[in-house]
C-alpha cells in the first residue's frame, strides 16, 4: 500500500511540475496577446473585453491543467516496447478526494461564472441602456446583401454609411427585410441579430473617433451566414465629433 501511495504522489507531482511549466507558457502568449488585443472604440467593447479576457484566463488555467495531465499521463505511463503482447486485465482505480474536489471546483467555477462575468456584465450594459436619457436613435435595415441607416429625428433616410457622433449613447433600432442577418462593427465589441419579423434593439456608446479607413475595425460586418453575398455585406463607419455630425446631419437631411 506504501508503495502505491508512494507512486501515486510521484506521478502527482510529475504532473504539477508539467502544469506550471506549461501554465508559464501559455501565460506568456496569453499575456502578448492581450498587449496587442484590437481597439475598443465604445464603452461596451470594454465591459466584454474584461469579461473575455477573464474568461481566457481561467481557459487557460484550466486548459493547461487537463491537456498536462493527458500529456504526462501518455509519457509516463506509456507501455514499453518489450511489454507482454497479450490483452491486460482489467483495471479501475479510484481516489475519492480527487473526484469530490474537482466536483466541488467545477460546480463552483461555473456559478462564479454566472455572477461574473455573467450577471455583473449584463448589469453594466443594462445601466448604461436604462441611464441613458437621450439617445441617437438609427433605424437599421439589414437585407441580402447591404446595410441602410435612417437618423428618423435628424431627417436622414436611407442611407449607406453609418456616421455617429463620439461620446453619445446610440440607440440602434435593428430590422431585416428578408433572411436572418447579424449587426456587428467589431470595434465596439457587441453584436445582435436581426431577425425577420422582430424588432431588435441595441445601445452602443462610441468613445474613439475614427473611420472603416483608417481602422477596419470600425465596419459594420454582418457576422451570420445570410446567402451568397455574406462576405461583402458591411458598410463604412465614421466616429465625428459631435460638431461634424451635426454638420453631416444638416448636409444629408431633407
């Protein structure tokens, strides 16, 4: 029995000295990575960038932990080339502390998941929709295979380059002509579908000036397949200040 234990403690220890090896490494990937993360252009790009790099994180330490075991285990206890041939017996081995404590951590990962980032997020994000006392307010129209945005209190119709202003909370008011499509412009980290015979609503807050020019990043890209024409369907984006917007406004309403 003192020679199981013995050999048991062994291969655990094997297997942490691999975990934090590998956890050093990916750690360092995942640390250049987040260095060079795309811009966050809005206030709710953000809020998600925090709760996926959270995420990543915890993938990471996780990831680690199960692919070393699998990894060690395949070494060190791989069979040997001059092992008997013939079919091995049965075997089952089990250590009720390790089942119960990776039971207990996997429940309790998942409801810290659920309150953070899960329920501290949408709260974010829903705060700032209820706080928002006047928004810009863009009717959204998706169809195979383009975008067109109307400013309906600005007297803006139909047209095919979103303009917004920097610092104000946008109220995007999102319907589709036809199939199912998917409102996304990356630098602002949220995206909604848009679904045929439903009104889909969506608040962003634009916090970097810019243009699709100067940074791809700031496109409006439909993000579900939709037919054919799907990899061409997006439209330019351009963040003024609200000074340009009101300019750009008094050129284009009618």
């Amino acid at each position: 029995m003192n020679a199981a234990k013995e050999n048991l403690w062994k291969a655990f220890r094997g297997l942490v000295v691999v975990w934090i090896i590998g956890l050093a490494i990916f750690e360092t990937l995942m640390a250049w990575g987040i260095g060079n993360w795309p811009i966050l252009g809005s206030i709710q790009a953000h809020i998600t960038a925090d709760a996926t790099t959270y995420l990543l994180w915890q993938a990471v330490f996780i990831y680690v932990l199960v692919g070393g075991a699998i990894v060690y285990s395949a070494f060190r206890f791989r069979a040997s080339s001059m092992s008997d041939t013939a079919a091995p017996a049965y075997q089952k081995r089990t250590w009720a502390p390790f089942v119960v404590t990776w039971l207990v951590l996997a429940i309790g990962i998942n409801l810290a998941n659920t309150i953070y980032p899960g329920m501290v997020g949408l709260e974010q994000l829903w705060g700032i929709q209820l706080d928002t006392k006047n928004p810009l307010v863009i009717d959204v129209t998706a169809q195979q295979w383009k975008w067109t945005f109307s400013y309906p209190k600005q007297g803006v119709t139909d047209v095919s380059q979103l303009v917004v202003p920097e610092g104000r909370t946008i109220y995007f008011v999102l319907r589709t002509k036809d199939v199912m499509h998917d409102f996304w412009v990356p630098a602002w980290g949220e995206k909604k579908d848009v679904i045929p015979n439903e009104v889909r609503h969506l608040f962003i807050t634009p916090t970097m000036l810019g243009t699709t020019a100067t940074n791809p990043m700031l496109r409006v890209q439909c993000s579900l397949i939709c037919g054919n024409g799907h990899p061409l369907m997006r439209a330019p984006v351009k963040v003024v200040t609200p000074a340009d917007f009101k300019a750009w406004v008094a050129n284009n309403s009618f």
